[in-house]
C-alpha cells in the first residue's frame, strides 16, 4: 500500500486541518450499523469541496470520528455510513 493510502497519514496534518476534517466528517456523514459498499474511502473524499486530503488522511479522519471499516487490509475503504447522509442526499440530489 502506498504511503499516501496510511491512515497514520492523519496524525501528520497541521491541526487546522485535522480540525476542517472532522468537522466536514460530522456534518457530512452520518454512522449505521451496516456497511455500506457504494461509497469508498477514495469516493467519499472527492466530495470535500475547496480542499484536498489524501485517501490515507480521509481514512484516519474516519477511524478517530468512530467509523468502522469493512475491510482494512482494502485500499479503499467501506465504512458504515448512511445513504442518508447529507453529502450523499446532496450528490444524488444534484443527479436529477
């Protein structure tokens, strides 16, 4: 796995950043119980507007918000989050 995929990468980020991260994750992303395969680590991230984070600081953001992973030995994650979710209601909204 490359470097950049590491979820450590999320420890090296200034805390500014860590900071813009989580709170995009709080307010963009809710948790189930479920996994839900239709949105990735890599695939989630592209829909932070205005910034750029790596697929490895993403994943780490996701860990320290409470995320559970599906598969961790994956190179894109799939993690338990909600078709309801606001940035996803908000991608298919912007479909129609």
């Amino acid at each position: 796995m490359e470097t950049l995929d590491l979820p450590e990468r999320f420890d090296e980020l200034s805390e500014d950043r860590k900071a813009f991260l989580l709170k995009w994750i709080a307010n963009n992303l809710i948790p189930i119980k479920s996994f839900n395969p239709k949105h990735t680590s890599y695939g989630l991230k592209q829909w932070i507007e205005g910034d750029y984070f790596t697929n490895g600081e993403f994943k780490g953001a996701m860990l320290k918000s409470g995320y559970k992973v599906q598969n961790t030995s994956a190179l894109n994650w799939v993690f338990n989050v909600s078709e309801k979710s606001p940035i996803i209601l908000k991608s298919k909204s912007k479909l129609k």
